[in-house]
C-alpha cells in the first residue's frame, strides 16, 4: 500500500511539474504575442507620421509604415524571449 502512494504521489509531481511547464509556454507565447502587436502599432502610427509630415506620396508612407511595423514588432516580440 505504502508503494502505491510513494508512486501515486511521483505522478502527480511529475504531472505537476508538466502543466508548470504547459503553462509558462503558453504564458510566454502570449507575451510574446502582445509585445509583438504592441511594437507593430508603434511602428506603424511613428511611420504614418513620418511619411505624412515629411509630405511622401501615399504608397511610400505604406511601406515606410509597413517597414518600421514590421522591425519593431519583430523587436518588440523578443523581449520576453530573452527574458
């Protein structure tokens, strides 16, 4: 009897242990997730700004936006990833 519940009790660690595990995958992948929408907004409001006050045609605004989007979502994201 006492060999079962020494077992029993290992696997609820061990469960334990896998859904700590789970859980900070999954709580890491959000923050990665948010950092990165936070960071692509940024990118995008500062490179509408810059291409409307520096007076660019509408399509090099885009992709001034899309670029600066683009890096500092991507910058942003790893953050929590080298944490």
């Amino acid at each position: 009897m006492l060999s079962t519940t020494v077992i029993d009790s290992m696997d609820s660690v061990s469960a334990a242990k896998t859904n700590f595990k789970d859980f900070m995958s999954d709580n890491l992948a959000l923050a990665a997730s948010l950092h990165c929408l936070a960071g692509c907004m940024i990118g995008e409001m500062i490179g509408v700004t810059i291409g409307t006050h520096a007076g660019f045609a509408p399509h090099a605004t885009v992709i001034l936006a899309s670029v600066l989007a683009f890096v500092s979502g991507y910058t942003a994201s790893i953050i929590p990833l080298v944490r």
